[in-house]
C-alpha cells in the first residue's frame, strides 16, 4: 500500500463526475455517477403518451397535473437545498456549497463567476 497511489487512485475515481459535470460534482465516485447517468437514460420523455410533445400546453388551467406530466424528476443532487421564501419565493438548488466553490475556482481561472438563472412561474 502507498499512500500516494492510493489517493492518486482515489481522485481518479471522481474523474468522470468531475469531467461530465463541468467540475461541478468533484467527489460523486464514477459508479455512483454512472447509476445516475442511466437513472437520466432510462426516464421516459417528459411528455404525456396521449398528447405527445404538445403535453407542455396542456393543462395549464391545472398547475399540479401539467407538473406531474412534464417535470418528474430524472437527477437528484446529493446536497440540494431549498434557498430563499415559501411559496414561489424559494428555490430548490443543487448543492449550494458547490456553487461557491466552482464560482471561486472560475474567479481564479480568470472564466469569470457564475451565472445562476431563476425562472419562478408566477402562479397566483
């Protein structure tokens, strides 16, 4: 046993995670990561059977059935975390503690900071 190829080994097991994500997921193993990959591979489309693509019009006077139809969810992050208000004020966000990170890591590679989109829907 070394030390050093251990942990050599070790970081190249995160490699994968590390690479596909945009250096975002720097410690998800490369089986742990693979499993989600086919988790995301084998979901169905986000679409209703009946309705086809047109599925993202569809019951929109009924937010909880258009919801059910078109966003189940294919990807869970490890660390997610809601941030902000109830209501249509909070966000669920991916790891949070990771934003920072890879802000900071972009900040010293000169890539500039991150660029975080919102997109609330509003309902009454």
């Amino acid at each position: 046993f070394h030390p050093r190829r251990a942990s050599l080994a070790a970081a190249r097991d995160f490699e994968l995670a590390y690479r596909q994500s945009g250096g975002f997921f720097d410690d998800v193993p490369s089986n742990d990561w693979e499993a989600k990959r086919q988790r995301v591979r084998s979901t169905p489309p986000h679409d209703d059977a009946d309705l086809g693509m047109r599925s993202e019009f569809a019951n929109r006077d009924d937010p909880a059935k258009w919801y059910q139809s078109n966003w189940d969810a294919s990807f869970a992050c490890p660390a997610e975390r809601r941030v902000g208000g109830t209501g249509d004020g909070g966000k669920w966000v991916c790891d949070p503690h990771r934003v920072r990170i890879a802000a900071d890591r972009r900040e010293k590679e000169g890539k500039g900071g991150c660029l975080v989109y919102s997109d609330g829907l509003g309902w009454r």
